[in-house]
C-alpha cells in the first residue's frame, strides 16, 4: 500500500502533467501563430501547481 505522502505526490504529478502538456501546446500554438519558434513557458506555475495540489491532498488523505 502507498504511503499518503506518495499517493498525494502522484495526484500531483497527474495534474500538473496535463496542466504542463495543455501549457506546451497552447505555447506552441501560439508560436506558431506569431510566426516564431520561440515558445513562451513559465515553468514557475508548473511547479506552484505541484505543490498547491500535493499539500492540498496531503491534507485531505490526513482527514481520514
């Protein structure tokens, strides 16, 4: 069995995957529409997303 601070860590991980590959994509088209190939991507949110999720899970898995 998972510990809750791992099943939390990959609660996290699954969304800030898609938030990241949705932030990849929507980069990408924008570069594309600009013509460019220099794509505009703030990995701070990524990992603020990481965290504000792991935590906010932890501290639901620790209700139980």
């Amino acid at each position: 069995m998972l510990s809750k601070e791992q099943r939390a860590h990959e609660l996290a991980m699954m969304i800030t995957k898609s938030f990241t590959d949705t932030s990849m994509e929507l980069a990408k088209s924008d570069a594309e529409d600009a013509g460019t190939t220099k794509m505009n991507i703030d990995e701070n949110t990524s990992l603020d997303l990481y965290l504000a999720t792991y935590q906010s899970a932890l501290a639901k898995l620790n209700l139980d």
